[in-house]
C-alpha cells in the first residue's frame, strides 16, 4: 500500500509530482465501502492511480478487486457521476462489455462524503498494459492505435439510441458545438467569452489568428456535413492508458476499454455515417477481432 509521502501523480510535463488530491487511505476506504455491501470487507488497498484530476485505488475486498474512485465535488458531482454512469448501463444492455457499477444499500451508484464524491467500479478484466505511461503518450504499436481504433467504432455503434441531453457545462466534459457551427471562430469565441477562467488564459495569446487559419484550411463543407449528422455521447479521453489490452486467437490484441480515465470526458457530438460506423467496427484484419469497450476508471 503506498504511503500519503510517497505518492506520487503524474505532472503536467515528463515528471512524476505531489498531488493536488491526496491518497485514499485504508480508514477513508473502509468508510466508503460500507455503503456499497455488496462489495464485502476490505482487506487491502493494493495500487494508487498516478492519474492528477482525482484520486484511485485498487480495493481487495472479501468478494473481490474494486477500483474506488474519489473526486473533488468541483470536479465531479454525484449527480454528475449518475449521468455518466446511466450511460454505462445502456453500452451494457447493448452489448459492451463494462465493468460493474457498485450501488449502495438505497441503490445510487455514487456517495458523497464531505466535498467529496466517490464511485466504486468491480475491477475490469484485461492487461493494464499502459497503466504507468502518461496519458499523452503514443500507441507502442500500430497494432495497439489499429484495435483503439475498432474498440472507438464499436462504442459509437453501442452508444446509439441513447438519448439523455448534453450534459452542462463543468470541468473535464467537452462537447462538439465549434466544428459543426456556421462560423466555427464565431462560435469559438463565444465558447472563450462563457468560460471567464479560459478567457484570462487566452487574453495574451494570438490564439484567435492561430484558429482562423486552421479553420482556413478546412473543407468549405465540413461544417455544413458536421451539422447534419446525430448527436451522440461519446468517449473523449481515448488514450492509450484508459484502454485495457488481452491477446486472444493467433495473437491478435484486443481492447477492452474503461470508459474514462482521469478526465471521464464523455459528452455528446456528431456521429458519423451509420454505414461508415459500422464498416470500421468491422474491419480488423485477417485474424484480428476485438473485444467490445470495457468502462473502468483511473
């Protein structure tokens, strides 16, 4: 079990540093699980997430491995985790693999305990081959972005259908409102002058030229096409180290996703063409298949 001094996040750049948010620790563990009796007595805590927006351990419990999950209430409310959870449940009933979302004794699947909310997921299945690598960083293998890529199709094929509004605006949640505008700067700058915080970021960069040039280069009928496509929720943090990984039949590796990771950016945007969709989730090659998205966070 790590230590509160010896803990360590990932930085911002190349380095490992403090965190913002402190370990959860054996005592504050036991106390959150008590509301989740299902998930049986603690035993240990066994691994501490490096991920920085929020805190994670690796729970051993009588009936099993569970990856509790603690947020500051600013970040992630429990009524924020709720939406993201009933999405959850509907890639479940279409199919996905998922982890499973623990409730407690009154049936909510989240807590909140002080400026806190926690969340508790049964451990997933699967190689957490990246599970020390900074979110940022690539693929190790073609083989590895290929199968992300099939796992990413699948889950927006399994995502379909549902149809809970978008989500309100607050932090690590994004949406897909700039590109499918009919003056994608306009809509941008509207998107800045709402978020007072981004504003003052922005106030002294040319990031105004910079978006009206690469806006320049796109198609003249991308915006137009974006528009006339379904919202759909989605994944956005699909980086190496929220995809757990196993090797099945003739060696093929095969995903299997926790949906979120330290950002949880799961919001709605266009989806593409039904038929491209599909096409994609459909196209590994020879003897590659893969496993259907699995959500587990970090």
């Amino acid at each position: 079990m790590a230590s509160q001094l010896k803990h360590l996040v990932h930085g911002m750049g190349t380095a490992m540093e403090a965190p913002t948010w402190p370990a959860i620790a054996a005592d504050e563990a036991e106390a959150v699980l008590a509301h989740f009796p299902a998930a049986g007595r603690m035993t240990g805590l066994h691994w501490h997430s490096p991920r920085p927006f929020s805190a994670a351990t690796l729970v051993h419990t009588t009936n099993g491995a569970f990856l509790l999950k603690r947020h500051h209430h600013r970040v992630r409310t429990v009524e924020g985790l709720a939406e993201e959870h009933a999405f959850i449940v509907h890639l479940a009933g279409a199919g996905v693999s998922v982890p499973e979302v623990m409730a407690t004794a009154q049936g909510a699947r989240g807590v909140a305990i002080g400026p806190w909310s926690y969340e508790l997921h049964r451990q997933a299945p699967g190689e957490d081959l990246y599970r020390d690598r900074l979110s940022w960083t690539p693929f190790l293998s073609l083989d590895h972005a290929h199968a992300a890529g099939v796992a990413l199709a699948e889950l927006h094929v399994a995502a379909r259908g549902f149809d809970a509004p978008a989500r309100r605006r607050q932090p690590l949640v994004s949406s897909f409102t700039i590109l499918p505008a009919a003056d994608p700067l306009i809509a941008t700058r509207a998107y800045v002058a709402s978020r007072p915080a981004l504003a003052a970021f922005l106030a002294d960069r040319p990031w105004q030229a910079q978006l009206a040039r690469l806006f320049e280069q796109a198609d003249s009928d991308l915006s137009s096409l974006l528009a006339k496509q379904p919202l759909l929720w989605t994944h956005n943090d699909w980086h190496p180290s929220n995809l757990l990984w196993t090797r099945e039949g003739r060696g093929a590796d095969r995903v299997r996703l926790r949906v979120g990771g330290s950002h949880q950016c799961r919001s709605r945007h266009r989806d593409g063409d039904r038929a491209d969709g599909g096409a994609l989730a459909g196209s590994g090659e020879g003897g590659r298949t893969m496993r259907s998205p699995i959500p587990r966070r970090r």
